[in-house]
C-alpha cells in the first residue's frame, strides 16, 4: 500500500493500460503526459490524507482515468504540439516574445474576488477568460466561487476558456480538472475550454456571457507587426474606435464590452499607461 507521500508516486507508474488512449501515442505525448501525470498524482496524494489507503496502482488508475477522460483525448493531440509547450514550459521567454505572460496565482486571486463579488446577480451565468492560458485566473474563479459555499463541481460548471494556444488551453484543462479533484469534486461534462480560438474573432463561440476575467496578450503598437503582420489592419476592421497607435489590450477591452451583459462584469489585468 502506498503512504500517499509524493516519494511514493513516480514516473514508472504511467504506463499504456492506465491511460486508455494513449496506444497510439509516440514518446513526446508519453513523455508530456507522464510527467503532467505525475504532478497530478503528487498533488492529490499530498491534498488528501485518504489517498493513502490507496494501492499505488490504484491511485494511478484512479487519477489518470479522470484526467484523460476530462481532458478529452479523443480529440488527439500531436507530439510536435505537445513537445511544444514542454519546452515552452522550460523556457519563459519564450512566452514574454509571444505576449504570453500567465498571471501569477496571488494576482488571479485577487482579480478574481473583486470581479467575481457580485456573480449572483449576473442576467448570465457563464465566466469567461477569453485568453486563458494555463488556467491561472479560471482556476482562482474556481477557488472564490467555491469559499462562497459551492461545491467543486458547481464552482467550475460556469465557467469558459478561449485560447489561441492549443497547448496553453490544454494546460488550462488540466489545471481545472487537478484543482476539481483535490476539492473532492467531479468534472462536469463537458468541460468549457477550447484551443485555437482567437477572442478578437470568436465565430460561433461569441455568445453573452456574466463575465469576463482576463489578463490580456500583452503587445505594444510597435511591436505588433512584427509579432503577426497585418494584425494591426485587421483589428482596425473589426474595432473602428481603435485610433493612434493602440496596444492589443486595447481590443479586448472593447470585446469585452461587446460580450458581457447588463449588470455583469469585466475583470482585466492592464497595465497602468491606462490610466
């Protein structure tokens, strides 16, 4: 029988018959799940002194499957993508070049209670972070809804994710599904997030929403053709109030206007040339 300590858990446990898909995997999924895996496991033994009248093997099946399935596998996701945001992962800098800066947990937090404070009397129900990244703000949306006295699975049912990182919403999934499962929770079915999903051009998924929470990709003017050329022209097309030279943040701040009804709210992380 396993003690529940993270010494107990380890890498050896991941193998083919714990995660049902993984057969046709090749060795960077193997090696990017078995190591998300093995934070997942660490997590739940340390969170939960009752994992330890688990067998190690149980533990690992237990979890696993509940990973996978909330995950949503089925889907696939290629190696290139996933050996993408593992180095991604080790590399921060590469996330500043990009704009992608994931918000720190204390700052989630806090946005999170001054934007969430009044969610019952929202016309709609739903909490969007419409660049969601690893799952920071959405989680500490998790965190304040459940202290106000919902369980796990409620507290995460509301809430919606858009990123155009494949990799950053998958990391966000998962994050969402550790964090239901160390609040004993369930994960609702199905779990609202979605990758390559460009909120400044939502298509289908553009619908009212209670809230927007969300920490922006941060690009200056100067350097947004150089990050994506012609950017600039087409946001100009969809946001005609955009005048002078405007940072990205600019345009969501706009859509996020659009999107959120009457008496709901908008929670952004700007920075303080705003003002």
């Amino acid at each position: 029988m396993g003690s529940g300590r993270s010494s107990d858990i380890d890498a050896s446990l991941f193998d083919a018959s714990i995660f049902k898909h993984s057969a046709s995997w090749g060795a960077d999924e193997r090696q990017w799940v078995a190591a998300r895996f093995q934070v997942v496991a660490n997590q739940l033994a340390n969170a939960d002194p009752q994992w330890a009248a688990w067998g190690r093997r149980e533990l690992a099946s237990g979890v696993g499957e509940a990973l996978v399935d909330a995950v949503g596998w089925d889907s696939g996701a290629p190696s290139a993508t996933l050996k993408a945001g593992y180095d991604r992962i080790r590399q921060p800098g590469v996330k500043v070049r990009l704009g992608q800066v994931f918000t720190p947990a204390p700052l989630a937090r806090l946005l999170a209670r001054i934007s969430l404070s009044n969610q019952w009397r929202w016309p709609e129900p739903t909490i969007l972070d419409p660049a969601c990244g690893a799952g920071s703000l959405l989680v500490a949306a998790a965190e304040w809804r459940f202290s106000c006295g919902l369980d796990a699975s409620a507290a995460i049912a509301d809430l919606e994710g858009w990123d155009r990182d494949p990799v950053a919403a998958w990391l966000c999934r998962a994050a969402l599904v550790e964090w239901a499962l160390s609040k004993g929770g369930a994960v609702p079915a199905p779990l609202r997030i979605f990758g390559g999903v460009d909120a400044l051009n939502p298509g289908p998924l553009d619908h009212p929403v209670g809230a927007w929470i969300c920490n922006p990709p941060y690009l200056e003017a100067k350097r947004m053709g150089r990050a994506e050329p012609g950017l600039r022209d087409r946001l100009r097309r969809v946001f005609p109030e955009l005048k002078g030279a405007w940072d990205l943040y600019l345009a969501f701040c706009l859509r996020a206007l659009a999107q959120v009804g009457e008496g709901g709210s908008i929670g952004l992380l700007l920075p303080n040339k705003v003002l």
